[in-house]
C-alpha cells in the first residue's frame, strides 16, 4: 500500500505542477475575463435596484443560469475563486517541486566537462593555442565579464567551469512566491477588507463603524480654475482619538488619503446640501432707488443693508425649488433651481420676505417687500464623501509587488550563462583549446557574442 | 480648437506615411534606395512628433498621456524609438517595413481620434502615477508592437520557405524570432510593472482599492495572462518560430481591442 500511496501524491503534484494545467488555467481565466466585460456592458450591476429589475426583466430560466455562475459579482463567484485556487496550488507546488533543482543549479560548482561532450554543444569553438598563454587569458577575459571559475587539474586537460549570474534563476521563483502573495492579499482584503462611505457636512462628525476614532469635517470644498472646471475636492479634517483627544489635523485631497488608526480615508465624491448654502451674495434696490447694495450673507445670520435700518436674513434654500403639499421642497440635490428665501428685518422685527430664483433673476414672490433683491452670486454648502477603508491584506500586496519586482529583475536582466574550457596538452606543443557555452536565454545573441571571441 | 502641437502631429503623420509607402516600394522592388529614403522618413517623422509630444506637455501643464490620442501618439513614438534601437542594434533596414506598417496603423488610430488638450486634469488624473503609470504601459505596449512586426516577418519568411522560396531581404528566422522573444522580454516587465503594478499603487492611492475589476483592468489583465502564458510556453515548453510568432500577433491584437475597447466599454480609464 505505501508504495501505491506514494505514487498517487506524486500522480497528484505532476497533475498540479503540468504546464498544461497552468497555460489550461490561464486561458480559461482569460476567456472567462473577456466574457464577463461582455456580459458587464449589457448587464451593468451598478444602479440603485438593479436586483429587482433583472429579476423582474429576465427570463426567469436564463435568470437561474445567471444566479448560479454569479455573474452579477462574478469576481467574488465560486467558479472565479475556484480557478483562483487552482492557479495558487499550482503555482506553490510547482515553486516548492523547483526549489530543490534551482538550487543545485545556483550551486554548482563541479560541472566540468572533457572536450568530447563540449564538441556536441551549440556554441563550440576549437582554438589551437599554448595551454600557458591560452589559460591565464581565458580566465581574464571570463573574470572580466563577471564569471566565477572553478578550475580542475587532470594529468592531460586543464578544465574551467565558469558561470555568470546563476542567481537570475530564482527569478521566476520569486515572481511565483510574488503573484502568491497578491493573490493571499487579495484574498484577506476580500473577506476581511472593510469599506464605508461616509457623507459629512462641514462642521459634523463622522465615524466609521470598525474604527475606534472619529473624525471631524471642519471644511469642504470644491477648487475651479479660471475656466470653471473643477481642479481639486479638498476636506479638511480633524482626527479624534477614543478619548476626544485631538490627535491628526490635516486635509485630505484626490490622490492624497489620510491615514490613522489602520483607517485609510479618501476623497471619495461629494453631495450638494439641498437645503443650505454656505452664503449668498445679493444685491438689494430699494423701490423708487437707482443705486444698489452688493451685501454677502451667510446662511442663517442677518445682514444689514447700510443706511436703511433694514437687515436681510438667508432663511431658506432649496437647491431645485418645487412646491409640494408639504411646502416648499427640493426635488433632487442637484443645483437644478436654486432658490432663495430672504428675509427682510427691521429693528429685529419680521419686515417681509422674497423667494429669489437663481435661474429667473425677473421672478419675484412677494410685492411687499421693501427692497427687490437679486443673486450675485452664492457659495453651495456641499457634503464631503469620504471612503473610509481597512485593508488586512495591504502587507501581502507590498510584499507580492516588491518580490515580483525583484523576480522580474532577476528573470529578464539578468541571464544565467555558463562557459566550459578544456585545455588539452598535446605532445610537440600542439595543444588545443576547446569552449562551449551555454545561455539560459538570448541564445541566438550569445552565439554571435561568442563567435566574436 | 486645436492645439498648436497637433501641427507638428500632422508633420509626423505624413512623414510616417510616406516612410510605410517607400517601405513597402522597397520590399516590392528591393531597391536598397528606397529603403534608406524609408528609413529617413520614418526617423525623420520622429522629430515633429517629439516636439508635439514636449509642446502639448507644456502646453497643457501635465504629461500628455491623458486621452487616447495622446496615447497612441506615445504608443507610435515608442515604436519608432525602438525602430531606431533595433537599426542600430542589427542593422536591418528591412524590418522597418513592418515597424513603419506598426507605426502607421497606430499614427492613424490617433488622428482619427480627438486631439482636444485638456488644459484641466480631472482630480483623480493629478498624480505622478500618472507620468509612471502610462509611460511604463506605453513603453511596454510599443514593445510589444515591434513583437508583432517582427512575428508577421517571421510568418512571411517561413512560409515562403516552406515553398521553397525565400525572402532573402528578411535576416533569418532564427534572428527575428529572436528579435521576437527580446521584445516581448523588454515589454512584460515594463508592461507588468507600469500597467498593472503602478497602476494598482495610484488606484490604492485615489480611491483605496488596489483593484477594482474595471474593463480596462481586466482587459490588461488577460494581455499580461497572454503573455506570460507566452513566456512559459517559450522557456518550459520550447515554443518557438511560428507558434511564437502568432502568439506575438494574438498578444498585440489583444492590446489594441484593449485601447480601443474605451470607446465601447467605459469605466474608469475612458477619458476621452
């Protein structure tokens, strides 16, 4: 039975580490990538209610077939993860069967050949030279070129061994280990990885639900350039520890997250207040007056009109104005029609009010007001939206990326060659020179290069 | 309204055009002149579009590598970089027939495309990844295109010498499917480590996921699967010549579905 057992693991890991399992893999996860772009672009899974609609809009039996392979979460589908698996398994049983082989190769030092089995190698050349002359300048030339020589004495020959960057073989080693380490980061990110979007107006707290801090929007805002379009999306925040202690006071932009806690908080997207403005800047004319006053309100306080005793106070907004049974309401948060309400005082005394409409500057709501009053221009309230992030996997996505990197270097720049020289001593001082070399890439160049020497 | 930089585009255009008719004059007629012309033009064409390339740059404020055109733009300048290299390398006019075709399908992808300069990045764009991220891939890619050219050479040859015939103007077969496997050698690790890796870094960096399966992503993702599943077949399996060769052609294919797959498919690398 041991026997029989032994050669079913061995049965197992050359059915795991075949190449044609692994190029098998590759395309069927290829093919499968290019499938689900297709079935993305007429299936997108990124609208409020989209379940509902493809339950309610599909066949109920091509539905079914949907559901089972997932394809609506297709990278979080058992068959993705599946081949996922398979694709780790091969990858470390094939790195793990290498190992011991690359490691000889990387070691060897005895490799020496007679000339007989270097005359059917690819890159032979015959010389016929002094073994004294022949020997030192051999050596020379290959210890330039950055060989290590072993060299063996026989009563006839003189054998060389020479290698050049044997440790480029642990390239492809390290680029296994490398896409392992992605993928295990991938992995723990996927399961243990937790997201939130957090939305806050300026001056609110927020707090993710896995963290332990909470963090306070003092402010929000949009930059434009002279042309108008958008240049950056700034929150400026401060971080406060569990116990209310002011511990991070920095602004977070596109590009530039904050970090603390284990918390990563980026600038995500953000959201117009549909019923609050930061300030408005108006001009009020006085009925039966030419000149006008430009004053600049903020929300909620009041502002005097100079010389009149009257001061104008921003007491509501709605950022796409619509009438409803309940009054007036903003139908959406866009800036579709922005309206004001202003409030006119006299010595603290309600003295009228105006509905003033961003987009219909003729448009005026009340005939009692003393003043008519018209937008300049106003400063949105906007909420910031902040994704809020844990990462578990992060450190194996580092490492994945750096000792990829370095496999990578080591595979395609550098290139394991070996050099094998046998001086042969001949009677009458007619001794011959025999060189072969062997390129574990670039064969073709390193044939030129060799035939040049 | 149309930078100034796109005059020299157009300078670049022609120039490029003219080189793949000489070219493919020389390939019919084998007259060693018309080669040397081709040659000219084509390196001579790479002078207006490295002053596009730096004028948009300073143009604009930011790298050009923001839309498709300046990427095919980037994408053919690269090709005809790595024309020159392999010119002086091996000496082979030949292979410009090819590189210039190469150079001219991608030259005339971006003058179909819109050359409007935006002088404003989006937020998510303002990063030095951006510079890394695109450069790396475009640099890659162009390699990848001298793969292909090289492989259609290759394919040529041996089949005509399968009919007994030769195109003795090509330099062997052994060299170009070496000049295959070098190029490919020199785009996968640029490609691996700007389109995917520098990528994942900025995506981390902006929006705080590494990856996000976005069709651009994805569709990088099969081309480095490709690839490496190219690679492994040369070093494990011995796949050479012509297997390699329409592994090369498949894999560049692939690339150029991938760039212009923006248009139909969005996502979070459509900009324009």
């Amino acid at each position: 039975m041991p026997k029989s057992n032994k050669s079913n693991i061995q049965q197992f890991m050359d059915a795991f580490t075949s190449m044609r399992l692994t190029i098998i893999v590759l395309i069927v996860l290829a093919a499968a990538s290019i499938l689900v772009i297709i079935f993305q672009n007429y299936h997108p899974a990124d609208f409020y209610g989209w379940e509902e609609h493809y339950r309610t809009h599909t066949h109920p039996l091509k539905y079914k077939l949907y559901s089972f392979f997932q394809l609506f979460a297709p990278y979080h589908s058992w068959w993705f993860i599946s081949l996922l698996t398979l694709l780790c398994i091969s990858l470390l049983l094939c790195s793990i069967q290498r190992f011991s082989i690359i490691m000889r190769i990387i070691r060897a030092n005895d490799d020496f050949r007679q000339e007989t089995r270097l005359s059917s190698q690819e890159n032979y050349h015959r010389l016929k030279l002094p073994a004294e002359i022949a020997l030192p300048l051999t050596a020379r030339l290959l210890k330039r070129r950055f060989y290590r020589i072993y060299e063996r004495m026989e009563p006839e020959r003189t054998l060389l061994f020479a290698k050049r960057n044997a440790v480029s073989r642990l390239g492809p080693l390290f680029c296994h280990v490398g896409l392992l380490a992605l993928f295990l980061g991938g992995l723990i990110a996927g399961i243990w990885g937790k997201s939130v979007l957090l939305w806050g107006e300026p001056g609110e707290f927020i707090r993710a639900p896995f963290a332990s801090h909470s963090v306070k929007v003092d402010d929000f805002t949009i930059e434009y350039n002279a042309n108008g379009q958008i240049k950056d999306y700034i929150s400026v925040l401060k971080v406060f520890d569990a116990d209310s202690n002011l511990v991070m006071d920095r602004s977070v932009e596109v590009n530039h997250p904050l970090r603390y806690g284990g918390v990563s908080y980026y600038q995500s997207s953000y959201r117009v207040h549909p019923r609050k403005v930061k300030s408005a800047t108006v001009a009020a004319a006085t009925v039966g007056r030419t000149d006008v006053d430009t004053i600049t309100v903020a929300f909620g306080t009041a502002s005097p009109i100079p010389q009149t005793g009257y001061s104008i106070e921003l007491a509501d907004f709605a950022a796409d104005f619509q009438i409803a049974a309940e009054g007036v309401i903003s139908k959406s948060e866009q800036l579709s029609n922005p309206a004001f309400l202003v409030q006119f005082l006299k010595d603290g005394e309600n003295a009228g009010h105006q509905w003033v409409f961003a987009r219909f500057p003729s448009v005026h709501s009340s005939e009692e007001a003393p003043f008519r009053i018209s937008l300049v221009s106003f400063d949105p309230l906007y909420y910031t939206g902040l994704q809020a992030a844990v990462n578990p996997g992060t450190p194996f996505i580092w490492t994945g990326f750096a000792v990829m990197t370095l496999g990578l270097i080591l595979v395609f720049y550098f290139n394991h060659r070996l050099v094998w020289v046998a001086f042969t001593r001949r009677p009458g001082g007619e001794d011959e020179i025999h060189i072969a070399g062997s390129s574990h890439k670039f064969k073709e160049q390193f044939k030129q290069e060799t035939a040049d020497h | 309204m149309q930078s100034s930089d796109v005059v020299f585009f157009w300078y670049s255009f022609w120039c490029y055009l003219l080189s793949f008719g000489l070219f493919t004059l020389y390939f019919a007629f084998k007259k060693r002149l018309l080669g040397t012309l081709g040659t000219a033009l084509l390196l001579l064409g790479f002078i207006p579009q490295t002053i596009g390339i730096i004028l948009r740059w300073k143009l604009s404020g930011h790298a050009p590598f923001s839309n498709m055109f300046e990427y095919a733009t980037v994408m053919s300048w690269m090709a005809v970089l790595s024309f020159a290299f392999l010119l002086l390398r091996f000496r082979k006019m030949i292979i410009g027939v090819f590189v210039s075709f190469v150079v001219l399908v991608l030259i005339v992808s971006a003058s179909l495309l819109p050359k409007e300069m935006h002088q404003q990045l989006v937020p998510a764009l303002q990063s030095n990844w951006l510079k890394i991220h695109v450069s790396l891939a475009a640099l890659g890619e162009g390699a990848f295109a001298i793969a292909c050219a090289v492989s259609i050479m290759y394919l040529l040859k041996s089949a005509m010498q399968r009919r007994s015939r030769d195109i003795r103007m090509f330099p062997s077969l052994e060299l170009l499917d070496d000049i295959n496997y070098k190029a490919v050698s020199i785009g996968y690790p640029l490609f691996t480590l700007g389109a995917l890796f520098a990528g994942a870094i900025w995506a981390y960096k902006a929006w705080g996921t590494f990856w996000g399966w976005d069709p651009k992503e994805v569709g990088s993702l099969i081309i480095w699967l490709f690839y490496t599943g190219y690679l492994h077949a040369r070093l494990q399996r011995n796949w050479k010549g012509n297997r390699a060769a329409v592994l090369s052609i498949a894999g560049f294919v692939m690339t150029m579905l991938s760039f212009f797959g923006n248009i139909f498919l969005g996502g979070q690398h459509s900009y324009g």
